[in-house]
C-alpha cells in the first residue's frame, strides 16, 4: 500500500472538481487545468475528497498510485492560489 496514494486530498472552497472516468480536472479563482491519470489509477470524488486508488494490483499499478495522488493534489493547489 501507497503511503502517500492512501491520503485523500482535500478540495478547498473555491475550487470545483469533476471526475469523468480517467480524466480530472480542476477549475478555480486562478483558472482551469487538467490531468489524464494512467489506465491503472481511478479517482473518486465525495464529501469534498478526491480518493485515488488503484485498479489493479500489480507493481506498476502500487507506483502510479504513489506518483498519481501529488500531480492531482498539485493540479487542486495550482488553481486555488
């Protein structure tokens, strides 16, 4: 298991968020970005939390999980600031 995939990453006020299968995108005060996550990751949206866990099991899938989670995180900062 992912120490970093593990954590949910909170959306702040402010921020809107939409989750269309593997795609992620962020709107703010500061503008608008998104992000396409690799096959073996999936998102979910709820009480304001973004949970991003893995597909599949298998080693690839436990290293996107843990490089996954920051860029999304990243993509939710860059739009709030």
């Amino acid at each position: 298991m992912s120490r970093i995939g593990r954590h949910p990453i909170s959306v702040p006020a402010g921020v809107q968020v939409q989750i269309q299968g593997s795609n992620v995108s962020a709107k703010g005060p500061k503008g608008q970005l998104a992000l396409t996550l690799v096959d073996e990751i999936g998102a979910s949206l709820a009480d304001g939390k973004i949970s991003i866990k893995p597909n599949v099991d298998t080693r690839r899938g436990r290293k996107m999980w843990g490089m996954q989670r920051p860029l999304v995180d990243n993509l939710v900062a860059r739009v709030r600031k």
